[in-house]
C-alpha cells in the first residue's frame, strides 16, 4: 500500500503516520524527521535545509524530491510506504508520479487530516523538548510538573526554533499558498479522502484506518 498523509503543521501527521505505517506494515518516510537528521550530523543539505527551515521557508522541490527518490528505493518500501510531509507543492505531487511510474508503482490513498490555523498555531508554539532525554511537553495540554525542567531527567525544556510564533504564522501562510493547490491535484485524480483532526488521537487512526481499507 502506497499512502500519502496531507495537512498543515501541528496536525497531528507524524503521530497518525507511526499509527498507520505500524498498522499496514508500511515504511512511514518522514521529510522533516529526514531533514533534522541531517542537520543533526552537520551535512551540508542539513545546512542548506536548516536555513530554510529556521525561516519558515519550505525546502526547495528539487533538493526533497532528489531525497525522497532516494529513500523509495530502499528495501524498507518494498511493502509500501507511508509519506508523511511529501508532497507540498503539485511540483513535487508530479515528480513523485513520475518516480513512481518509472517503477510501475501507483499511490492507493490521499489522507488529508484537517484543522483549522489558529488551533494548529496554539498546538505548535506551546511545544517543548528535552534537550537532554528528547521528552516531548506541552505548555497547556502536557506541562511538566517541574515547569521548564524534565520530569524524566530533570533537563532544560526548550522550544524548538521553527516552533516559534512568528516561524509557525509563516509556514501556514507557505502551507495555504503552495500546498492547497495539492488537495485540488489529489482530488482531481480520485485519489483523496479528508478527516477531522480535531478529533482524539484514536478517533482520527480510526477514521484513516476505515478509508484504507474501504
């Protein structure tokens, strides 16, 4: 099965692709987990990507598209794959048919997850990060009990750069321009289907679930 999971940041895509991919037995392929990874290791894509990135700015089509191609061949996908944060733009949606078609392959499923900007920007700049265990909190839906300390390893919680306030109003003003037009792309080929991701975390992975294997 070849799925691709659609929404703006702070939907809850990552969270909902583990659920699946675990679910189908499919690779979940994640362009921002990629990304950070390679900033992570100092490569020069990491510090192209980072520059982008810490903008707000999505990274250029053809530097994730030559990624993405790369990782499809792995021997992980040979069951199927999970996209998760690919495609953005309808350049990418086109580039990723024809990469497919080259291996005869087509997508099954478009899952759009749907909520609206000023719950996702809420969702998004409340977040923090262990800098030393990578725990995961939430100002108002998951503080620490310890306030701007780790309860797991007592460590400093910070807000991730392209968490800020400012950096989130511009991805979803990138989002709403670019990444809209890929709904209508979608939708033109039969190819989506849409859920509320305001719902609870089971109830959205049962709503997907249920359009998988209509």
């Amino acid at each position: 099965m070849r799925i691709i999971l659609l929404g703006a940041p702070g939907v809850g895509k990552g969270t909902q692709a583990k659920l699946i991919a675990k679910e189908f037995n499919v690779c979940h392929i994640s362009t921002g987990e990629m990304f950070r990874a390679e900033i992570a290791k100092g490569s020069n894509l990491g510090k192209i990507s980072k520059e982008y990135m810490d903008k707000g700015d999505l990274v250029p089509d053809e530097i994730t598209t030559q990624i993405i191609g790369e990782r499809l061949k792995c021997d992980d996908c040979s069951n199927g794959f999970l996209l998760d944060g690919f495609p953005r733009t309808t350049a990418q949606a086109e580039a990723l048919d024809k990469l497919l078609n080259e291996e005869n392959k087509t997508l099954d499923k478009v899952v759009l997850i749907n909520v609206k900007d000023d719950i996702i920007l809420e969702r998004i700049i409340g977040r923090r990060t262990c800098k030393q265990c990578g725990t995961n909190y939430h100002i108002k839906f998951n503080p620490s009990k310890l306030k701007e300390k780790c309860e797991s390893c007592g460590g400093d919680l910070t807000q991730r750069e392209d968490d800020k306030e400012e950096v989130v109003t511009e991805r979803l003003v990138q989002y709403n321009k670019l990444t809209q037009p890929l709904i209508a792309y979608y939708n033109n080929k039969n190819l989506l289907s849409s859920v509320d991701g305001t719902l609870s975390v089971d109830e959205v992975f049962h709503e997907i679930s249920s359009l998988l294997i209509s």
